[in-house]
C-alpha cells in the first residue's frame, strides 16, 4: 500500500527551547500555524524514529487532542511503528512514564504544561520523554532546540484522524495506534509496590475517625484516584473531589499548594479531615495536609524515606541510595547519613533523578516543589506520594491499637529524631526579565569579589544574627555520564548551618519568575517547644536577612512575593 506523504514547507520560530520540563507557551502561541507541527517534527528528527512505538498522553487539557492527532500525522510520515495513546488523549505523567516502561517504548510525547493553568487564554506544554520512561536529558533537548532553529519543513501523511474515545487497534496509514485503558496499568503498577490489603483494612477499622480526602482539582488524576480510593479501598464518594479531568481545570489553577489547593484546605479544615491531599494538573505533584497538619515536600520525602521497610517494595528490593534536588531542605540528607544509604544532590528538574536510578543507586527522591516519587518509574508521582503515606499509616497503626497515629504524630517523632529543617519558597512571578538578571549578576559579583564572605546580617524584627559562611553557584557532575550543568542556582550559606537559594524558574510560559528557598535547620536536642514552632516563625528573621542581602525588592520592583508556598496557613 502506498501513503500520500507531504512535506510542508515552514519558517522557523524563535524560543522552542524546552525548560525544566518540556516546551510550555500559552495555548495561542502554539496555536499559530506551523508552531506546534515544528517542535513536534523537530522532536522526530532527534530521535531514531523508524519503526519506533511511542506512547502519546498527556493531561487532557485544551488543545490535547488535536495535538494528539498533528503527532499521529508527522510521526507516521517519520516512520514510527506504533502509537500507544491514552483514551481520550489521556494518560497522567507518571501513568505515560510506566506505560513507557512496560511496553518497552523508544519514547513518549506529554501534552501537558503539568501544574499550569489551561484553556484557550492559558499554558499548553509538549514534552519528550525517553525510553526509561524520563524526560528526554538535556543533551536530548539541546538537539530539539538546534532543529527547531533550522527546520524547513515537516511531513505529514494524510489520514482519517482516529477516534481517540474508543479501546482498541486502530490502522493509521502505515502505522499501527493503540488506543489503551488510562489507568489500569497504573493501578497494577500500584499495587505490585503497596500493601492494598493493609491500607484498605485500616481505612476500614477507621472510617469514622480517620476519613480521607482528595482533591484531583479538576487535573487528569481524577479517574486513578476514583479507582484508588473509591473502587479499591471501598471509600464513599465523598472521598475524592474534584476528580472529572476537564481541559481548562474548571478554572482552577491545579497546583497542590496551600494557596492553589483551597478546595482541598477548606474542605479538610471545615469538615476536621486528618488526612488530605491533592495532585497537579498531570499528576505527578502531591501534598499531603490534613487538619492541622501540613507536611513540606521537603520533609514528606525524607519520612518515607525513613519508613521505607513499611512499603512492601522497599522492604524486598532494599533501598538503594536517596536523593533531592538542591533547594529542597537537607532532611532527607540527615535519614541518608543515619541509615547508611548513599543520598545525592541533583539541579532541579525531575530529569537528573533518572541516570542515578538506571544505575541502581537511587531508590527515593523528591523536590521542594511537592514532587516526591521513586524508581518504580523515571517520573515524579503524586498518587505514589499519597498512597506510601498510607501505607506508612496503616503500617504504624498496626502497632498502635490504642491510640491513632496521625500526620503530625509522625512529623513530631521525624524531628526528635533527626532535628527539623525548617523551609520555605518565596516565588516572585513574571517580573522584568533585566530585574531578574540583575539580580543574579549581582550575586556572582559577590561570589566574585568575595563581598559578602563573613558579613552579619541582623534581622529588624528579632535582633538575630547571621554570618555569611559561603556564596556559590551551584553546578553539577552527573556521576553517571559525566555530563556537567552549569548555573543552576546560587547558594548562600550562613555559619549556623542555614542556607538560602535563588533561582531563575524554567517552567514559566514567560516573562521571568524568581525563586527564593530558605532553609534554617534546628537539631534534635533544641527541644519539642523549639522543634513544633509554625515555620513563618522560625523562618522570620532568616527571610529579612536574605531579602536584604539580595537587595531582591530594589532589583525585582516588587514588595511581596506572588506565592508563598509552605508558610501560609500554617
Ligand atoms: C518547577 C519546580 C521543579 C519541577 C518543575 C517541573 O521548575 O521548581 O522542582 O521539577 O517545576 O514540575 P522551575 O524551573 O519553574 O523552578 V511539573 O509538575 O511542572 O512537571
Ligand atoms: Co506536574
């Protein structure tokens, strides 16, 4: 049989350059003629794509499927084999990362612009992500990018598009488009890693006094949290909210954050939940925060961490080596060292984690900014996240007949132990491209003259002192393939052991965002007073310090910072 291919003559655009986590512009710019169809063939000239399966998913937001059906156009033209594509053009991220894995897939294509608003007036994202089932690395992005500045032209076959809402195999002129079940798999995956039986006994024996909730606000992990909670563990409806993935989230903005997530905190707080949590856009964010309780992604990784045995897979496979990425708080770091275990610090970004994991020395991970995930896949996990907490409750219940352990009884126990690191993320969004930068040169002036080494700062509000002991910008060496990222951020320490971080953010679909991580670490012994203070209040004078020794509110022209993830409410 022959096939009617045309190649398409094109321009190139400027700025298709994938950031953090894949390409994200508003919906309008990739709407423009030719924009999308040149990143997507710009992605097929990067990789080996004749006879290539690849798995097409994404998060269901405005403008997915009629991405879904330009990639089945160009990549059959560029000869892939096989499609596999999530019913309704829907597969979350973690959910796309073990299909990926499982079908042995050459790669994937994820429609989403994950915890960024969607709709006509809002983010669309395209990410690649690769074999392991990881997004693409960045020697792999730097080659999209190069394409996208020289393409002239993509092909396209011409074909009936496919019904993407009906299972099954489907012929598309020479290639061959599986449409699957979204979330089977995933649950399988679930369930081959946590003790069901367990979590779904104790969820049973405490109905009453241990409800759950969850919020999918409105982002693709409705459906697997349906079939989590409502289907396996038996849990009422009332359960789940918010779990109908629509394309423009309902207006909501599907970011597991206590300013993003209100639904879900005003829900916990009204109704005395002791257990909440909440997932992004594509699913691979979570937060966990019941009544009275909010756990930092920095310390809920460093928990799981530490309750690794109660999770069937850890307690079989070991734990192999933990990690997070820089700015996130050193918790995790402190379980490492107790344990044994051998623990890395990695750019931000879900895509450094995957070398380590390949290489079987990383087993649990996470970021500041509520990811948290391991290597049963190459992505980060927001379900996982909320399930392991679970499994970890139940599995500490079990020995507790009398009395029920909640969140903060594990948070109180995690600090007398290990001390607490107390953080916070200030982000200033779109601000002036040059106030950004400025302030970053600023910084590497300093790091240069050595201007800040030793200075004291005193905070105004509390009379407390901190002396400058190190100013860097942090690099790193993959230990795997020795690739080198430069610029990931500029750290500054202080004597007593606290740190303070600024970094441009790589996901904005423009302007520039700056990010601002502040971390003061109280060791074990200070005491429980000490230890269970609110974190606005034992990050108080730190963050004075560092607004004024960054001169951030003179550079950026802003007063107050867009979000304050962490401290507010609590
Ligand atoms: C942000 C977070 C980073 C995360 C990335 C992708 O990046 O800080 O930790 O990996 O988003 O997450 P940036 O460059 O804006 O700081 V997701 O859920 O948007 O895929
Ligand atoms: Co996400």
């Amino acid at each position: 049989m022959s096939f009617n291919i045309k190649e398409i003559p094109t321009n190139p655009f400027e700025g298709q350059k994938p950031g953090t986590s894949g390409l994200r512009k508003r919906v309008k710019v990739f709407q423009q003629e030719h924009y999308t169809e040149n990143f997507i063939q710009a992605i097929f000239d990067s990789i080996d794509v004749k006879n290539s399966t690849l798995v097409i998913g994404g998060d269901g937001r405005y403008f997915s499927p009629e991405t879904v059906q330009t990639i089945l156009k160009i990549g059959s033209a560029n000869g892939v084999g096989k499609f596999i594509v999530g019913k309704d053009s829907i597969l979350s991220t973690p959910a796309a990362s073990n299909i990926i894995r499982k079908y042995k897939a050459t790669g994937g294509i994820l429609l989403t612009a994950s915890h960024n608003p969607g709709g006509p007036n809002a983010d669309f994202g395209i990410k690649y992500n690769v074999s392991n089932g990881g997004p693409a690395p960045e020697n792999v992005t730097n080659q999209i990018y190069e394409k996208t500045k020289t393409i002239k032209s993509y092909k396209v076959i011409e074909a009936i598009p496919v019904d993407l809402s009906k299972i099954g195999e489907h012929t598309y002129g020479p290639s061959k488009v599986a449409v699957i079940d979204s979330v089977t798999d995933y649950i399988t995956l679930l369930e081959s890693i946590f003790d069901f039986p367990l979590i779904k006994k104790f969820l049973d024996e405490h109905e009453s006094d241990f409800p759950v909730l969850f919020d999918g606000l409105n982002g693709v992990t409705g459906p697997y949290a349906r079939a989590l909670f409502v289907n396996t563990f038996g849990l009422p409806e009332s359960s789940i909210q918010n779990c109908v993935p629509l394309p423009d989230f309902g207006g909501f903005h599907p970011d597991p954050n206590l300013t993003y997530a209100h639904t879900l905190v005003d829900a916990v707080e009204k109704n005395n939940i002791p257990f909440g949590a909440a997932s992004d856009g594509d699913g691979d964010r979570n937060m966990i925060y019941g009544k009275g309780a909010f756990v930092t992604p920095s310390d809920s990784v460093a928990i799981i961490a530490h309750w690794a045995d109660a999770i069937p897979y850890f307690k079989k496979g070991g734990v192999k080596g933990l990690a997070r990425s820089m700015p996130t708080s050193k918790a995790i770091d402190y379980v490492a060292k107790k344990k044994g275990f051998e623990y890395f610090e990695v750019p931000t970004g879900w895509k450094f984690f995957g070398n380590l994991m390949d290489a079987g020395r990383l087993s649990i991970c996470g970021e500041e900014s509520f990811g948290t995930g391991s290597d049963h896949i190459r992505e980060k996990d927001g379900l996982w996240a909320v399930i392991a907490w679970l499994n970890i409750i139940a599995s500490v219940n079990k020995d507790s007949p009398n009395k029920l352990i909640g969140i903060n009884d594990l948070l109180n126990e995690f600090y007398s132990i290990y001390g607490r690191s107390f953080f916070s993320r200030y982000d200033y969004e779109e601000v002036p491209s040059e106030g950004a930068n400025a302030l970053v040169a600023n910084l590497n002036e300093a790091l240069k003259t050595g201007s800040l080494d030793n200075t004291v700062y005193t905070a105004t509000s509390s009379s407390t002192s901190f002396t400058v002991s190190g100013l860097y910008d942090f690099e790193y060496k993959d230990p795997i393939d020795h690739s080198v990222s430069k610029n990931q951020g500029q750290v500054i320490t202080f004597t007593d052991g606290s740190r303070v971080v600024f970094r441009l953010s790589g996901t904005g679909s423009h302007g520039a965002t700056v990010r601002m991580y502040v971390e003061r670490y109280v060791a074990a012994d200070a005491g429980v007073a000490e230890l269970s203070k609110p974190a606005a209040e034992g990050l108080q004078s730190l963050i004075e310090v560092a607004l004024e020794l960054s001169k951030l509110k003179e550079f950026l022209g802003r007063e107050k910072p867009t979000v304050i993830t962490v401290m507010n409410g609590e």
